[in-house]
C-alpha cells in the first residue's frame, strides 16, 4: 500500500501541480485583458473563463489556483521523497491528512458551485478535482490502515457519482449535440 500511495502522490501532485500553474496563467492573462478568452473555454459547458470571473474563483480574496500550487507542490515533493525510501514522520502523514481532507472538500463545493450555480466546467478544475480525489484516499487509507482490499472501487463509484452528477447538471446540453 506504501508504494500505491507514494505514486498517487507523485502522480497526482505532478497532474495538479501543472493544471493549477496553467490555471494560474490563464487567470492572469484574464486579468490583464478582460476580453481574453482562455484556452479552456471550449463551448458555453466547458468554459473556464466563466468560472474564473467568479467570486467562487477566488474564495479568500486570491485566485484559487495559487492553493493549488502550493498544495500540490508539497503533495508532489512528499511522493517522490517516498519514492526515494524516505520514512516520513507521523507530524507529516497528519498534515496530508489534514491538508488533502482540506482540498477534498474545497473540491466538492467547488464540484457544487460548477454544476448548480455557475453552471460551467472547466477542464483545468477537472483535473484538479480527479487528482484531489486519490490524494486523499489515498492517504487516509494509508493513515487509518484498514485490511480493506477493495480501494480502487470507492475511487471509480466517487468518480461514478461526479459523471452522473455532470450529466444531470449538463443533460439540456448534452442532449442537444445528439
């Protein structure tokens, strides 16, 4: 289980870390020039300069992406220390803890925010949401050291209920292109 979660972090701190740096770019090109339109915003659904234009976008008074490069920059940095055979302390497993049960449900409202008030997807926070997940699995797996052999299955019924929570969301839309 040591080796899964030390990919994960990896992995997943590498995924978020460039999602949350592209992110972060686009938002300051936003900022510079309000008529920008990011290299997300694919269609009226997949649009990342209407979540960005959001308060949501900027929950403490900060683009959100800047979290995200902090967060995921550690995560990345503690996967590849146990990748290297680094024995982390427990002081550090409590702070991932903490920290990835933080971003997870930062995610979750966030996952809420998109599909029932802003009404928009952006593909950059997508990868952020699907990344966050594992992390924190992951990591709380490793924490609370169950004998539960079926782990990977809670990730493809969370990542179940977030499709279907998409689809739901979007239907009007998604029916339209058939």
């Amino acid at each position: 289980m040591n080796r899964i979660v030390a990919w994960v972090l990896a992995v997943g701190g590498a995924v978020g870390l460039v999602a949350s740096f592209v992110l972060t770019i686009e938002k300051i090109a936003l900022l510079e020039d309000p008529f920008y339109i990011p290299t997300c915003s694919i269609n009226p659904v997949l649009s990342c300069g209407s979540i960005m234009k959001t308060a949501q976008a900027e929950v403490l008074g900060f683009p959100n992406p800047l979290i995200g490069v902090v967060g995921f920059a550690v995560v990345l940095t503690l996967g590849v220390l146990l990748l290297s055979g680094v024995e982390l302390p427990s002081w550090v497993w409590i702070g991932l803890q903490v920290g990835s049960t933080a971003g997870v449900l930062f995610v979750h409202w966030l996952i809420v925010q998109s599909l029932y008030e802003i009404r928009a997807l952006c593909p950059y926070c997508m990868v952020v949401w699907a990344v966050t997940i594992p992390i924190f699995w992951y990591t709380t797996l490793r924490n609370i050291r169950p004998t539960f052999q079926w782990h990977s299955v809670v990730l493809v019924l969370w990542y179940l209920l977030i499709a279907a929570g998409v689809l739901q969301a979007f239907w009007f839309y998604w029916s339209s292109l058939v």
